[in-house]
C-alpha cells in the first residue's frame, strides 16, 4: 500500500491509531506486538516522505517473520497526528522532550501519550508541555537487541507495567489493546511507585557496572555491597520525601534478585560506556539527586555515581 492509499485508509477506519516515535528495539518491540491485533500502527520518522519499511522481529523462539511498516515522514505528520490516539514515545530518556516538542502541537486534545523509557525526569517537563492531552507512564523488562537497523531481536520476557499520570485517562479501548497484546502486562492506577522500584534498580546496578566494566552478575560480591545498600536507600529517602512509600529491605532484596537472574548480561549504561555513547545517567542517578536537592536532601552517593559517569561520557563525547 502506497502512501496515499494508506492515508485514505486511516481517514475512514475505526481502528485505534497508535503512533510510535522511537524505533529502537524496544520500539520495534512493542510495534510487532500491537501490530498483531486490530490495531493500526505506524512510526512517526524523521525524513520528509513516508516510506513503506520492511520490518523484521525474531521471537523467543528463533521464529522469524517481516512485516511492512509505514514510516510517516514529516510531510505527512500533521495528516497522520490528527488522527492518532495513542503516541507510544520509545526514545532514550534525554531525547524524549526534543523529540515531542514538534509532534506534540498536531496532536488531537483526545490523543493519549505513552513514556515507556528508562529513568524518571522526563514526565514532568512533558506535563508542562500539554495541550489537554492525558500521559501515563510505563515501563519494561521486556530484553530485546537490533540485529540491524530494521531487525530486532526479542532476548527475554520480562513484565511491562503501565499506569496514568496526569490529565484525561487513556480510553478502555486502547489500554485493552495495550493489555491484551503486549505480553505480561499490567496496568496501575499510580503507577510512580512501580518506577521508583524500577528506578532503585537502575541507581544500583547500571553506573556500577559501568565504573567497573564488569557484567551485572559481578556485582553481587562484597565489595559493591556498601555503596548499593546506600544508593538504595538515598532513594528510598528521597522517594519517601515524595509521597512514595518503599520498603527499603525489599528494593535491596529485589536488586541483588536482578543482578542473579540477569547475571551474564551487560547493562544498557555499561554497553553506552563501551560505545562511546550518551547515556542516561541523568535521569537515574541524576534524579534522585535533582529530586533529593528539591527537598533539601542529601544524595552523596548517587551524586557520586552520577558525577562518575558524567566524567566518563565527558572523556569520550569531547573527542567525538
């Protein structure tokens, strides 16, 4: 189907439209598990003209399938935004904002907005940026690799977990269509406690094993144990300071249960690093420290991480 057919299409049907900005793995991900159902989904592109683009997907199961995915250029966005009901937004955390603030003025007022991201930050400059739209907030364990630019690779099963945050709620429809299609998925009325109980994950295990260029698993010997323990629990505090009540014996307990079952990879912060690439330490560690300052708090430890990575992206993104 050409471009234009496509959009004649649209116009008419009553299929939910989900929009994707992001076709990283995670993206790509979730686009082969929604576009199974009826539901129309398309990524939001960068280049000016549509594209059709041949997608490929290898499950759990070493089955692979292609696909063929409509790419919206730039010139057609406002005639594929105004109809789009859902906007899933897979980029990395740094990039969310940048890369909504164009789309975000041609989206509809009934439009929901989905973060599905690592780290915390982002939602709250997005909630500023509104124009009557409802965001929820996500996140998932799902593993998945790009084998190439349009070949992903699902790695592991893990559970997404989804909820609202702020404005109009996400219509029945389309929440059923998230629920029932992607695997293991769960929706919570506050979802901000599910992401601080991710987040105390990521403050542990993704700098460590950056500063340390060593796989998750290594992470579990004595000698890390001090400087976990309190990035957990200066979380835990600064959590606690929002409203958000965890148990700081649990998170640890869950910690050193991630860092067991995910022993032999490497951490999404430890392969940027080795790459050479940006990373998201400002909205992991970054935040607690920004959120610890709001409440006149201190962070020693996560501003140390922080500061660590930080010097360690300076390093290499200087000479790029």
């Amino acid at each position: 189907m050409n471009a234009n057919r496509y959009y004649s299409v649209i116009k008419n049907h009553q299929l939910p439209q989900v929009s994707i900005i992001g076709a990283g793995a995670i993206g790509q991900l979730i686009y082969q598990q929604l576009s199974s159902s009826k539901t129309q989904v398309n990524f939001i592109g960068r280049t000016e003209k549509s594209q059709q683009q041949a997608v490929t997907y290898t499950n759990l199961a070493q089955q692979q399938t292609t696909c063929t995915a409509m790419i919206v250029g730039r010139n057609d966005w406002s005639l594929q935004l105004v109809n789009t009901k859902l906007l899933i937004v897979c980029v990395k955390a740094y990039q969310v904002v940048a890369a909504l603030k164009p789309i975000i003025k041609l989206l509809n007022h009934d439009c929901h907005i989905l973060l599905l991201h690592n780290g915390m930050g982002p939602h709250l400059e997005v909630n500023n940026m509104l124009n009557g739209q409802g965001l929820s907030l996500g996140t998932t364990s799902q593993g998945a690799l790009k084998k190439s630019t349009w070949h992903t690779q699902q790695t592991g099963q893990g559970v997404t977990q989804l909820g609202h945050f702020t404005g109009p709620l996400m219509s029945e429809t389309i929440k059923s269509s998230l629920l029932s299609n992607i695997p293991q998925s769960q929706w919570f009325e506050d979802i901000l406690p599910m992401l601080w109980q991710k987040l105390a994950i990521n403050v542990a295990i993704n700098p460590m094993t950056a500063i340390h260029d060593c796989r998750n698993g290594e992470l579990a010997a004595a000698q890390y144990r001090n400087t976990i323990t309190a990035a957990v629990t200066e979380l835990a505090q600064v959590a606690a300071a929002e409203s958000i009540v965890l148990d700081l014996e649990g998170l640890l307990t869950r910690v050193y249960q991630v860092i067991e079952l995910t022993a032999a990879n490497y951490s999404s912060m430890h392969q940027d690093v080795h790459h050479q690439r940006k990373t998201e330490i400002e909205s992991i560690n970054g935040f607690v420290v920004q959120m610890a300052s709001r409440h006149a708090l201190r962070a020693e430890i996560n501003q140390q991480l922080l500061a660590s990575i930080t010097t360690l992206e300076q390093g290499y993104l200087s000479n790029a």
